[in-house]
C-alpha cells in the first residue's frame, strides 16, 4: 500500500489565514510541480490599477464600503493557480488551486513544503468565511457540500477601516487600512490591511482589488514570516498521477497488472468520471476493462473519519460483467486496488445501485468493506 511519510515537526508558528495555514506532513506527490514562467508578466497584468483607490481623507478611506464588496476583493475564479513566494519559514512559499466553485462557495487546493490542505471559503450575509478544511489532501473530492468543521472569518463588510470581529480561538481581526500599499514579486498594489492580533503574534493579510490575498506577514518574538504573490497562472489545471489496477487472464489463474496514467484536473472536474471513463478500457495489452461502457458510477467519495471510500456503480457493473469467478475476483480486486490506492485507504465500501454487491459468486454483508490487496501485483511501465 502506498504509504506517506510524515515529519513529525512542530511548526513554530500558525496562520488560519487562506494562504498560510502551516502543516507539518508529507510533500505532496500528485500535484503539478513544474516551474511558473513569466509569473511576473502574467501577475501583472492581474494587478490592480492602484487609482481605483485614492484617498485625500479619513471620510474617502472609509467610503470604499459604498463601492465594493467582498467580491471584489476577493472574486472566485476558475482555472487559477496562484503561486506565492515565501521567507523566513519553509513552509511559507505556497501553491493555491481553484478546484471547485459552487454558487458561494469556492473550494482551493492549498500546497506548500509541508502539506496539502483542502479548503472551503464562503461569502454570505456579507462575510467571507473559511468553513472547512482537511488535511493530507493528495486527492480530488468535492468538499463543497460537507458540514462545516471550522468557522473563521476573513474578510467582513463594510470594508472600512475600524470593521472589527473576534475568531473563535479568541483573536482579534480588524480592518486596519483600506489603501495599504504592498510590494510583491508580482507588483505593487493597494490593498486593504486586515491585521489580527494574538497574545504573542500579529499577523497582516493584504487583499487586492479584482486578485485577492497579494501578501501575508506574521510576526510573534521577534521573528517574521512573508508570504507574497509571485505569479497568477490563467487556465491551469492540477496534474495528478494515478495507478490504475486490471486483471489479466494467464495460462493458470489471473494476475492484477497495474500502469499509471498521468490527468490534468481543472475546477469542478469531478474525479468520478476520471476513474468512470479509465474503469471502461485499458492499456495494457490482454488486461481486462473493470466495467463495460454502459456502466456508470453513481457516486465516489471519502468517508474521512472512517477513512473508507464509498463508490457506487450501476446494475451494469454486474449485468455486462462478463466474468467467471476467478475473473470476477480479479475486477473486485482491481476496482478497489485504484481506489484504495488514489485515496491511500484500506477499505472500500462497493455497492450497486445502492445495494450491497451480489452476484451469483460473490456476495457481500450489509456493511461490509473491500479490503485492498497489493499482493503479487504486475506493474507495467
């Protein structure tokens, strides 16, 4: 089973904001790591023009609410990647994907040295709000309609100076500026400053008109960790590698072949049909596809706290097998190889039209699970 290793670090500082929550775990290995070229020139044609915002007074500075909004400050775009340059810790350089965005929800794919985190933000009555996030997020999930399991607020409306909140570990977050001025690889901005403040550590997040979060700085004991924006990246997508399972028929008994297969990933691509359309055929030469053209999958997902995948296929997936038992095994086995092995769990939950699968050889318990077997598997290059 393919296995992360992780770091057993302690981070020496933490910032909740979209753009810097530090963890120390495993790099992640199915992402698109290849160099940004020309992130300056494509950044600053995304920058800001900084006479939208001019203030000759204290009454213009604080007027900005009657003009903008949250979503102007921070516009949900599909097939972006932010790359963001970072010093002063390891884990502040950042990569930031748009991987899902679903009426006011926006779903991103947070990468830094550490760790892959799934996030979830919301903007409603007015307030921008982290509402989930998970770790060890190596894989594709649609996250958008789970309940939420953290509740901090970013940004709050009227954006002026002096809106104020407090977040639920009890630090305190204000608008501080509405026209800071901010340098960054990719340019100079206008932004507003929204700075929170800890018992020992005060952190400043600097949003862009039109772009977003342009920088972050955090400091606490005399030490200080910059985030800022190198490049914005239009109609990319995150690359990902998956290692596909299929039975092969030999002179004596069935053996699992496997073969990775490299898929790019743009925002609201649902991996269900990633895995819909590789389960229909094979390249691998006499394997077998796990499932004829008609057969669809229903539904695929990660329970995480049972750290189970559910998958369910339609009749077809039995109906158009095809298979004698040795046969039917070998797809079993697959089928739950690639999901196992994409999602880096043991089990998964197979059933079929929302049943528990049964056909005339194989027959499974309400609630039972497939367990993953890399035993004696063929991988073919």
């Amino acid at each position: 089973m393919k296995v992360y290793k992780t770091a057993f670090k302690f981070c020496t500082f933490f910032i909740v904001s979209v753009i810097l929550l530090t963890s120390c775990s495993k790099a992640a290995n199915n992402t698109n790591n290849s160099n940004i070229n020309n992130t300056t020139k494509n950044s600053s044609e995304n920058k800001v023009n900084t006479n939208n915002i001019t203030t000759s007074d204290n009454n213009a500075s604080n007027n900005i609410s009657n003009k903008y909004t949250i979503k102007n400050y921070y516009p949900f775009k599909k097939d972006l990647r932010l790359s963001y340059e970072g010093t002063g810790n390891e884990f502040a350089s950042k990569e930031v994907y748009v991987d899902f965005i679903k009426s006011n929800k926006i779903q991103l794919r947070n990468i830094n040295a550490g760790t892959t985190l799934g996030q979830v933000l919301q903007y409603e009555n007015g307030q921008l709000t982290l509402v989930y996030s998970r770790g060890e997020f190596y894989y594709r999930d649609d996250l958008t309609s789970l309940q939420s399991n953290t509740k901090e607020i970013l940004l709050k409306e009227p954006l002026q100076k002096g809106t104020s909140w407090s977040l639920p570990d009890g630090r305190k977050r204000s608008i501080t500026s509405t026209d800071a001025s901010v340098d960054t690889p990719s340019g100079k901005y206008k932004a507003l400053e929204v700075t929170t403040s800890g018992n020992n550590s005060t952190t400043k997040d600097y949003y862009a008109l039109n772009t977003g979060l342009v920088k972050t700085v955090f400091t606490s004991e005399g030490s200080t960790v910059t985030t800022s924006l190198k490049g914005i990246i239009n109609d990319s997508a995150v690359t990902q590698t998956i290692k596909f399972y299929y039975p092969k028929m030999t002179d004596t008994d069935v053996a699992i072949m496997s073969k990775k297969s490299t898929v790019n990933l743009k925002t609201n691509d649902d991996i269900k049909n990633i895995f819909q359309t590789n389960f229909r055929k094979t390249s691998i030469t006499d394997a077998k596809p796990l499932m004829s053209n008609n057969t669809k999958i229903n539904k695929l997902y990660l329970n995480d706290s049972e750290k189970v995948v559910y998958v369910d296929f339609s009749k077809e997936f039995i109906t158009k097998m095809n298979a004698g038992s040795s046969m039917e095994s070998g797809i079993l086995t697959s089928v739950v190889n690639t999901l196992g092995d994409y999602f880096n769990v043991n089990e998964v939950r197979l059933t079929v039209d929302g049943k528990e699968y049964a056909s005339g050889h194989i027959a499974m318990k309400k609630g039972e699970n497939f367990k993953v077997n890399y035993n004696e598997v063929t991988e073919v290059k």
